[in-house]
C-alpha cells in the first residue's frame, strides 16, 4: 500500500471512531523518518486509547501491521509508527501543548476532502 494511501485509511478510520481535528500532513520533504503524519484528538484518554486500537485494528484487518506503538499506557499522546507514516492521538490539552500542525508548519495538508467520506446531500 502506498503511503499516502496508508495515511488517507487511518485517518478515515480515526474519523469513523468520532476522532477530533483528523490532520494529514505530508512531510516528505521536511524530514527522512517519515512521509506522513496523520494528528488526531479524542475527547478523553479512554477515547485516545480507543481511536488508537481502532486505527491499529482496521489497517490490521488489512494485513498491514505497526511497526511500533508508544503511549498506550498514559493514553495522552498515543503514537503508532507504520514506518512512511506516523499517527498521533492526542488528548485536547496534549494537542494544544504540542501544537504539532504549529511544529510543522511547512508540511502540506492533505486535504480534508481528498480523504473525508462523502456525505449523503441530506447529511450535509
């Protein structure tokens, strides 16, 4: 699976799980540890831990494993490493301190609606 194909699943997965603020950044050209970033926020530590297992368990169902995992224990700030892209789930208060779009800056926004499911016009 190709990269940006890999970050548009887990961010339309974090989505799915009513994730906050879902961000795709590409970084390609900032950085060699990886091409994308995928931020997301939930509204709790239970929710982090949760969009962070179901992000894992989607692309798992798709044969595609994570290469490492940290902050599963505090659930703050969970990142999952699939090597060309990186996820981080925030709680609001770890988001606004790390302000990794600020951080980042540079990198280019994969646009919501390159990514985001489309909705039924009534939904709209």
């Amino acid at each position: 699976m190709e990269s940006k194909e890999l970050a548009i699943r887990l961010a339309r997965a974090l989505d799915a799980k009513k994730a906050v603020n879902v961000h795709i950044l590409a970084v390609e050209d900032l950085t060699t540890v990886t091409e994308y970033f995928v931020i997301a926020t939930g509204m709790s530590t239970t929710h982090v831990g949760a969009l962070a297992d179901e992000a894992e368990f989607q692309l798992d169902r798709e044969g595609v494993k994570v290469l490492r995992t940290e902050g599963h224990d505090g659930k703050r700030w969970v990142l999952l490493d699939y090597g060309s892209v990186i996820v981080h789930v925030f709680t609001q208060e770890a988001h606004d301190y790390y302000d990794l779009e600020h951080l980042w800056a540079d990198a280019t926004v994969v646009p919501a609606s390159e990514w985001m499911p489309e909705q039924p016009e009534d939904e709209q």
